[in-house]
C-alpha cells in the first residue's frame, strides 16, 4: 500500500499547517519504459489548507530563475 507523503506549510509568521495535495505536474520527460527521468521531477503543485486568514507574500517584477529559492 502507498501512502501520500505528509506535507506542511509554513507561513511568514511561523504559523505551521497540514494541508492536502490536490493536484502535481505531470514529469515531462520518461525513460522507455514509461518511468520518469531523474532530471524530470514534478515541480508544481496544489494544496489545499483549511481555511483562515493568512499573511500574504509581497509580488515582484523580477523574473525568477531555475533553481532559485521561493
């Protein structure tokens, strides 16, 4: 049996919550025999936490590049 991977996040206060992965990236690139490459990891997702009010992140002009920290 597999299980999901337990994941939280952590908000600029410090605040700590479970959430729910609701959807990944598919992997771009697979092997022949159908398994994902190892540079072709998932690098998006969506979660899911309950709801509240939480501080938000500021937005930038500058434009992100690969391997940058979020």
């Amino acid at each position: 049996m597999t299980r999901d991977p337990q994941v939280y996040v952590q908000l600029s206060n410090g605040t700590v919550l479970s959430d729910e992965i609701v959807k990944v990236s598919l992997p771009l690139l697979l092997h022949a025999s159908g398994r994902p490459t190892s540079d072709s990891g998932r690098d998006l997702a969506l979660l899911r936490v309950k709801d509240g009010a939480y501080p938000a992140l500021g937005l930038t002009d500058a434009r992100p590049k690969i391997g940058q920290p979020g």
